[in-house]
C-alpha cells in the first residue's frame, strides 16, 4: 500500500509494502514557484551546440531527472539547438554509470556522464548560467551513443 501525504509544500509518498517505510519527499510545490518565475521572468540566452548550461529541471515524476537546490538546476548540454527559444538537451552528471543509456567524457578535468535516456526538449528560458563548452570530440562520442541507443 502507497500512501501520499502533503505537508507543507512538500509531497511525501510511504510504501508500506515492503514491511519498511520509504520515503520520498518532492517539492513539487516548491517548483511550481519556481516554474512561475522562469516563464514570466527569464530571459532567453543566445546559445550554440556543445554549451553546457545550469538548467531548470524541476521537480520531477518517477524515472524523470530531477534538478537539484532551490533552483531545481542540473547541468544540461544543448545537443541540438531548435531555433532561438529552444534546444533539444541532454541532462548531466557527476555521478559514475555504466551501460548504453550512458556517455562518459571529461570536463574541466573532470569526468561527466550525459544521460542519453532522459533526452528532451527544452526552452531557453530555463537556462540560468553558461558553464563552458564540450569538444568537438566529445560531441562526437555523444553523437555515437545517442545512434547505439535510439537508432540501431
């Protein structure tokens, strides 16, 4: 049995299934707040393939990639740039995977893992701030995974 309880803006779902509380707090609330705010407040950057940006995510349900802190932001590469008001983007993570829905590669020293599986379109105007740009090798690679994953 699952049970949703709501307090104060934060929705927290129980599965009392397993014999053993699990919890799971999202802020959709929150979110929605900050929804608000990009789509009345943002302005819409120029941007390019091979950017990397600070993105607005959000709150998210199930499987979807959540963002994080209280601008609900993660790391996106803008994979294919769809005009000046959108982009198809893939989002990013520092956190190690292995398999085909992931690409590693190294940023600013660093490795990073784009997360082919939750590939999405995205408006500009959830872009906060410019970090840097891939290599043109790097986007190569990512180019290959997205082929393997989607297309073969």
């Amino acid at each position: 049995m699952r049970k949703l309880v709501k307090k104060i803006g934060v929705s927290i779902l129980i599965n009392f299934d397993t014999g053993i509380e699990e919890w799971q707090i999202k802020r959709f609330d929150e979110w929605m707040g900050v929804k608000e705010k990009i789509h009345y407040e943002a302005s819409l950057p120029a941007i390019k393939n091979r950017q990397i940006w600070w993105c607005g995510f959000g709150e998210n349900v199930g499987i979807e990639i959540n963002g994080k802190n209280e601008t609900f932001s993660r790391p996106v590469l803008i994979f294919k740039k769809l005009g000046s008001c959108g982009f198809l983007g893939i989002p990013l993570t520092s956190v190690p995977h292995t398999g085909s829905w992931y690409v590693r590669f190294i940023f600013k020293n660093k490795p990073s893992f784009a997360a082919l599986s939750q590939i999405r379109v995205f408006s500009t105007a959830r872009l906060y701030r410019y970090i840097g740009m891939i290599s043109p090798n790097d986007l190569e690679t990512i180019k290959t995974g997205f082929k393997k994953l989607y297309l073969e």
